[in-house]
C-alpha cells in the first residue's frame, strides 16, 4: 500500500505529513529507518526536516487504499468482478454511503 505524502513549507524545515494505515510497520526497530530516511532528506535538500507519522483511522474507507487492494487482488490472479465484490462489501460493511469503482481497460495479465 502506498502512504499519502503532504509537505508544509515552514521558514526554516521541511515538514512532511506521512499518512499511513499500519504506522506500527515503519516504527520497527525504534523508528530507525524514520531517522536514516530523515537524515537522508536532510542531506539531499540541506534544510531540517519534520516528519509526522498519521495512522488511517479505517483504511477500508479510504479510497485510494481500497483502489490498491483491489488492484493487488487482480495482479494475483483473483477474478476482477470477485476482487471488486470484496472492496465494495469491505466498504460497505465499514460505513461507507456508496463506493464506485469502474475497470477501463482488458484485465488480461
């Protein structure tokens, strides 16, 4: 699953917004890699940098999150009409008031 990336433009940092569903995931060995990739960007743009971890409350509610899924259920090899079923229903029983989701091309892999 892709995170969302908002950046802030502070007079003297960089400030990110990282959303995320599973926040636990990149907190792994004491926020290690949050630390080098923060080092890292530092070193790239030579201005501090703040990042803020989010966690997504619902992620089946989420659209762009239920869109991935969906698509990783096509590449591996679940029947397109059974993956969108499964979203819709996940949405659906989550709280959402409707969901529509359209395929454009031949899913053909």
């Amino acid at each position: 699953m892709f995170p969302r990336l908002k950046s802030k433009d502070h007079p003297n940092a960089l400030d990110y917004a990282y959303s995320h569903p599973d926040p636990e995931s990149l907190l792994e060995k004491k926020g290690a890699e949050i630390v080098q990739l923060k080092q890292d960007v530092e070193k790239m743009i030579s201005q501090d940098v703040i990042i803020d971890i989010q966690e997504i409350r619902k992620p089946e509610l989420d659209a762009q999150l239920v869109a991935e899924n969906i698509a990783l259920q096509i590449v591996r090899r679940v029947a397109f009409r059974r993956a969108m079923k499964r979203g819709i229903q996940s949405a659906m029983r989550f709280g959402a008031q409707g969901v529509k989701v359209m395929a454009r091309q031949a899913l053909v892999v």
